[in-house]
C-alpha cells in the first residue's frame, strides 16, 4: 500500500493541474461539510455548559386562557417558588432569576445602559458556574439595606474595566445605588436561551435578590424564570407528576391567585434551542452533503478520464501479472491521497468559514457565535475524507477491474474510451445535476421566503424614523411626579430640532420589545368561567401614531389630554382585537373592564403589527395614553436623514439629565431588519451552498462534454468530411449536454418535491412544492447547462478532419 500512495504521490506531481482542480472541488465540498458539522455539535450534539446538564430544568407557570405558545411557558411567582421548592422530593435545588432590559451604569467615566440580573444568591451555585475572579454571592448578601454587592460580566470587565483585577472590592453605581463588586464571570459565560430559544438574556451586571421581605402582592407578581436541577437518577416525568398536587394545594389557599394556572417543566436542553434552529442545522448539513456528492461525482469523472487515459498502462500491467485486486488497490490509493489532501485543505476553509459564520449569525445566535474545531470535528473530517475517497474513488476502481486487457493493447496508443467509462460518467453528471437542482429549488424557497416576508406590511412606516431607548432607574425618578416632568422636557426639546417633524414615546418597539399581556372582559357580555380573553398592553404617548405612520383605520388617535389623565379612560385597539370584542358590528364605543378593574372606552382601531415578527400572526394589541413612562421607546420623525439629528437627540435627552445613558440609536429600517436577521442569514447560506452546487455541476457537464468531444474526434472528423455542418456538429455536442441536463433536472425535481417538505417550517408565504420556483429552477438548471454546453460544442466545430484522421 505505501509503494501505491508513493506511486500515486509522483503521479499527482506530473499532474499539478489536474491535481488541483480535484483537490479544490473535494477541498470545497469537505470544508462545507466540517462547518456545518461544527453547527450541528454547537445546536444538538454539544452538552451545555454547566454541571450535570441533563439533570436542568426550567419550570414554567401554565394558563391555557392566555391561548399561543405563551400559554405553557409564563415566569413564575416567589409563592409559588417556594413551595415548588419545598414540597417537590425530587428537585436537589432551585433558583430563579427576574431581568431588567437595562441598568443605569455610573460611578466611572461616561453613564452607560447595561442589561441586568436579579437572581436568587444559588443561582450560580445550581448551574455550576464560579467567577473567574472574586466570589459568588452568599447567602448574606441578600439585599437589606446597605451593603449590597454586584457580579459583572466579563465583556463588561473587558470594556469598561480594561481586565482591571482591581475591580474586585470596588464600588459602581447602579440606578444610583452603590454596589461593590465581588465577582467577575468566566469569558465564556451565557445563559441559556428560553422559550425554545426565542429569547436569548444577557446580563451584564448581578444582584442578588432577597425575598424575605417582600410583601404578598410582590411575591405573587410574576416576574422570575425558574431553574431547578432534579436529583441523580430522577426521571423529568416524575418530577411533572410532583408539581400536580403542589398546584391543587396552593389553588386550595389561594383561589383567586392561582384559578386556572398550572406548572410547565421542560429540559434545559429543550429551551435553549428553539425548534427551527434544530431544523435549520439539520436541512444545512443535507445541503452540504449534496454539495459533497456532487464534489465527489466530478473528482470521479476527472478520475475515469485520467484511468480512460492509463488504460494502456493499465493492461501491461495485468499482462505482467498484476491482479484485479491489485489494479483497484491502486486507484483506490491514488483516491485516498487525493481525498486526505482535500481534507487538510478543507480543514482551513472550514476555519475561515467558521470565523465568518461567527461574524454574520444573528446576535441571539450564540450557539453558531460559539462554532470552533474541536476532536470531535476533526474526526467527523477524517471520517468525510475516508468515505470521500470510497466514493469517488469507486467509478475508477470498477472501470480499472473491468478494463479489457486484449483491447487495451491492441489499441496501441489511440484515444478510446469504453462503454462503462462513457455511461458511468452521464450518470454522474445526471446526478450531479439533480443534487444541484435540489439545493437551488431551497435556496429559491428561502429566497422567495424572505421576499414574502418583506412584503408583509408592517403596520408602520420605517423611513425617516430615529429611535433610543431611555430607562429612568436612578433614585431622582422613583417619585412619579420626577418621571412625567422628563418625560414632558424630553417631548418638547425634542421637538424644538430642527429637522423633526414629531416626537412621541412608548412602552417599546413594534415587533422588537417584551410582550406584556393584560386580560379585559367586554362591558354588558356575559363572563365565561374558563375563558379570560388577554391582549398585548403598550402605553404611548400622544402623536405616537401619527409619529410611527401607523394609520388610525377607524375612530381617532389620543389627544394631550387622554395623555395627561391620571388614570386612563380611553383606549385604541389593533384590528385583531376589535374583531374579537365586536365580531359582527363596531368595536368602537365598546367598553373594557381590564385586569385591574380599570374601565376604558374603545375610541379607535389601527392596522395590525406582527408583535412576533413580520413571518408571525397578528396578536390582539391595546394602547393606552400616557406621558409618564420610566421606560421609555423614544420615536422621533425627520424630515431628512435621520442619524444626521442622533447626536442632537442626545444632547437635549443630556441638557435635562446629564447622569442619564441613552442607549443606541438606530433608524426605523435597522430596527425593522432586525427581526430578519435569521432568515437572511439562512438564505445567505442556501445561496452560498446552492451556487456552489450549481458552480461543480457546471464544470461536470462541461468536463464530460469537453472529454466526449476528445474521444469522439474521429467521429467528428468522418462526419465533417463527409458533409456535416458546424451546426450539424455543434448541436450534437449541444443535445447530448442538455440531454444530461434534463434527465437530472426532472429526478431532482422529483427529488425535490419530497425533501422541500422537511422545509415547510423554515419557509413563509408559499408552498414547499411553489410552482414559480419548481419551474424556475430546471429552468435555470438547463440554460447553464447549455452555457456550459457551447464551449465543447464551438471546439467540436474547429476540428480538422484531415488532422483528426492523421493522428488516428
């Protein structure tokens, strides 16, 4: 075997074109199948990373009123928490954590808004994670009074702190509170994602959290996400089984808290990852697989014309007594050199592919931000390039066991080619173009499917729009009254910029910000005991819609003094909710009894938003008037570009509170674009595979037809001689390449039309089986085809029949 790899080595030397053609194409289609392998470790096979994963749990509160996706996953109450703590016998532990989409940041150098996490003083603890530097918290460091203390993350340590080890002891300021930090988390540190990854935490500052004293009404607000970790050899079923009778003994003490709410308990695992992302991974790794087939069919089809070109080699050798197993070892040494060669290289194209689907994955990704080559990749890439090598290296193999020997050498040194090597090449070329036509049918449903989601209208205009998000958290502003005189200053300086046509705030972002949901019951109908209809509560200020471009269908927009009220009297609602309050006649004058007991009057109806992105349902949504909010969307219409007023913006916000953080700004396009990131970058993959799907194919066709031509110059000679054309002769050539190239294009139609059905869930707005893209794409498939057709074809003309019969 060495005397073969040594033969094969000399022989890819005289070859170096050949050599590298092959090794690129392989090289290609391994480094493809090495990143997304690395993908698929990162999503499905990697355990997360803390203690004894597979014994984590989170532990959800459940009311089916609520109705969608929402109804199984709800944070939970501290009530419930402790009792769910101290009855369970087969939880070790608990923890829970509530957030805060920011924290204001002083005490160093300029104020900056982080995110936060409030959590009991285990939490670490249950997952298994210790600060890098510093301590954990302790039981002690609960909140009562002074004294409080801070984990930080470690990007924060790094970008505010330089990497100070200093900073262990020393104090910062948050909300305007002092806190002494005590410990920095390790660089690789994240939280999972929660409900099926749909939402990703990343906290940038701790607190401990204390509940010891709070009151009845905080500990039954439901704030906080719930870990537990089961005992050894617990099953998750017997841990569901428990929290049943918990449930019926905290309804029995607390029926009007707890009516109609149960417990929800998934794996850790199951949350982090959401069901999409699973498939994703999954369709990506078939695509590259393809990719990798198609690889191997052209490094075949290179082979079979180079063994064609050896036969004469080939049969002195048998003639000296070579064997057939000792023909095909050697092809297949020759194969696998090539394929570890491929693998090597891949294996640096995996890495640069891998750093730049680290870069362009969506921030929420953290799973395909975290992809590195690990053994396990590394043996996933020698197993690719061993089976590679048995793939590709099969076709020559048989062509070399089977060659006629009497044949060969009668020949002498004349072009031929034998019937196997002929057929086995059209068939790779066939499939070639059937796997490439697969890849290109799902790059055009991803396409299509972010060109449906695009134009699904989004209920507001995104042009000339600039937004901020302020958070009043500093001690000056727990006096309501402090909250409405910012609020007031900041609408009418705002206003003042030259270039703003209108300034309004809200509780979030269309699309972009937490859901908070509140129940109502339509005044004068009668109340049914198990349905308590819920809807989606933002407050806005006045000129909010006019500000956003989000039109008032029917009734009227608030004026100031809706705004103004103290308590709210009015209401507009979204047209999915107007439906359900008045399914037969006008929602408008309808009156609504709210969770709280407030009465408010339906006064208008806008156009619907999609809450949960431009590729979700719409969801019932209520805005309330106000012009106090202590967090604060901040949406101002310009006239011209609008990051050209950002710093202005920032200045006034600055002129009334200089201690005040002003998050990022972004216009109304990059928020809007934020909600597509996943399905861009799906695309942007699908893209890539299926043009380098398309791309091999195309060289495949080519290669056959260029080698037919060269094997069939005789031929081509006799007939021009004896009359034919150079159209009679270049549509010969042409008909045999689009004959391949039909034949693949309907078995991958076929193809096609039964895997795309694995992609109903990444696509939006058509079909699996769209009929425009399903005819597009053969449609493509063969023009290329005939492109890649033209150059055998337009040679095959320029054939010398004289020189063609001389050289025979």
């Amino acid at each position: 075997m060495w005397n073969d790899i040594r033969f094969a080595f000399r022989s890819y030397r005289k070859s170096p074109g050949f050599t590298a053609v092959a090794a690129l194409a392989l090289a290609l289609g391994i480094g493809a199948n090495t990143v997304m392998f690395s993908a698929i470790d990162a999503v499905l096979l990697r355990q997360l990373p803390y203690r004894d994963p597979d014994r984590l749990v989170m532990i959800w509160e459940s009311n089916p009123l609520i109705g969608d996706f929402l109804s199984g996953r709800m944070p939970a109450a501290i009530l419930n928490i402790r009792e769910w703590k101290r009855q369970n016998p087969f939880l070790e532990d608990l923890a829970y954590m509530g957030t805060r989409d920011a924290f204001n940041l002083t005490g160093q150098d300029r104020p900056e808004q982080v995110e936060g996490g409030i959590v009991s003083t285990n939490f670490l603890g249950l997952l298994g994670v210790q600060p890098v530097l510093g301590r954990d918290f302790q039981a002690s460091d609960a909140p009562q009074g002074q004294g409080q203390v801070a984990l930080i993350s470690y990007p924060l340590f790094d970008r505010r702190f330089g990497k100070d080890r200093g900073v262990i002891g020393r104090t910062i300021h948050i909300d305007g509170a002092p806190y002494s930090v005590v410990g920095v988390l390790p660089p690789g540190f994240h939280l999972p994602s929660m409900w099926e990854g749909f939402d990703q935490k990343k906290p940038d500052v701790w607190i401990p959290i204390g509940a010891a004293g709070l009151s009845q009404a905080e500990i039954q607000q439901r704030n906080y996400f719930v870990f537990g970790r089961m005992k050894p050899g617990v099953a998750l079923d017997q841990v569901r089984s428990a929290m049943a009778p918990i449930v019926r003994r905290i309804t029995e003490t607390y029926p009007n808290f707890e009516k109609t709410w149960g417990v929800s308990v998934f794996p850790l695992a199951v949350e982090d990852t959401s069901p999409v992302l699973r498939r994703t991974v999954v369709v990506l790794q078939f695509a590259v697989g393809f990719v990798l087939l198609i690889a191997c069919a052209n490094v075949a089809n290179l082979l079979l014309a180079r063994t064609a070109g050896r036969e004469k080699e080939i049969a002195i050798r048998v003639a000296l007594g070579a064997a057939k197993s000792r023909r095909v070892r050697q092809v297949l040494a020759e194969s696998l050199l090539l394929s570890v060669g491929a693998a090597i290289a891949g294996t640096a194209l995996a890495w640069i592919g891998i750093q730049a689907i680290s870069r362009l994955a969506p921030e929420d990704s953290y799973h395909l931000r975290e992809l590195s080559l690990d053994w396990k990749v590394y043996a996933f890439t020698l197993a690719a390039a061993l089976l590679t090598a048995l793939v590709f290296g099969l076709a020559p193999a048989i062509h070399a066991a089977r060659q006629n020997v009497n044949d060969s050498l009668r020949k002498g040194g004349r072009a031929g080619s034998s019937g196997l090597s002929g057929g086995l090449r059209g068939i790779l070329v066939v499939s070639e173009m059937a796997l490439a036509l697969v890849l290109l049918v799902g790059a055009g449903l991803m396409i299509r499917s972010l060109i449906a989601v695009v134009s699904v209208p989004a209920g507001f205009r995104v042009d000339h729009l600039l937004t901020t998000h302020v958070h009043l958290t500093s001690p000056r502003y727990r006096d309501p009254k402090q909250v409405t005189v910012f609020c007031e200053q900041v609408l009418e300086r705002v206003a003042q910029i030259p270039g703003v046509k209108s300034v309004a705030m809200a509780g979030g972002f269309p699309m972009l910000d937490s859901i908070r949901i509140n129940s109502f019951h339509v005044e004068g109908e009668p109340e049914r005991e198990n349905a308590v209809p819920v809807a989606d509560v933002t407050p806005v200020s006045d000129g909010y819609f006019e500000t956003l471009g989000a039109p008032i269908l029917r009734g009227r927009s608030f004026t100031r003094q809706d705004a103004e009220a103290e308590t709210p009297s009015v209401v507009v609602v979204n047209e999915t909710l107007a439906r359900r309050i008045a399914p037969k006649g006008s929602a408008i004058g309808k009156v609504l009894r709210l969770g709280d007991g407030v009465k408010v009057t339906v006064v208008g109806i806008r156009a619907d938003t999609h809450q949960m992105g431009l590729d979700t349902g719409a969801r019932p949504e209520m805005f309330m008037p106000t012009r106090s909010l202590s967090s604060i969307a901040l949406m101002i219409r310009t006239a011209g570009e609008p990051m050209n007023l950002a710093g202005a913006v920032r200045s006034q916000i600055w002129s009334i509170d200089r201690d005040q953080p002003v998050d990022k700004m972004l216009t109304g396009e990059q928020r809007l674009s934020e909600g597509l990131e996943q399905r861009r970058f799906n695309m942007a993959l699908f893209g890539i595979f299926a043009g380098l799907a398309l791309l091999l194919a195309s060289v495949g066709i080519y290669g056959v037809l260029a080698y037919a031509v060269s094997q069939r110059t005789r031929e081509i000679g006799i007939r021009i001689a004896l009359g034919a054309t150079a159209g009679n002769v270049a549509s010969l050539v042409v008909r045999q390449g689009l004959l391949l190239a039909a034949i693949g294009a309907a078995i991958g139609s076929i193809a096609a039309f039964g895997l795309t059905r694995w992609m109903s869930s990444l696509i939006f707005g058509i079909g699996a089986t769209d009929p425009l893209t399903f005819s597009a794409v053969p449609a493509l498939l063969i023009a290329i085809a005939l492109v890649a057709s033209y150059m055998p074809a337009r040679r095959a003309t320029k054939v010398d029949p004289m020189e063609s019969l001389r050289i025979e």
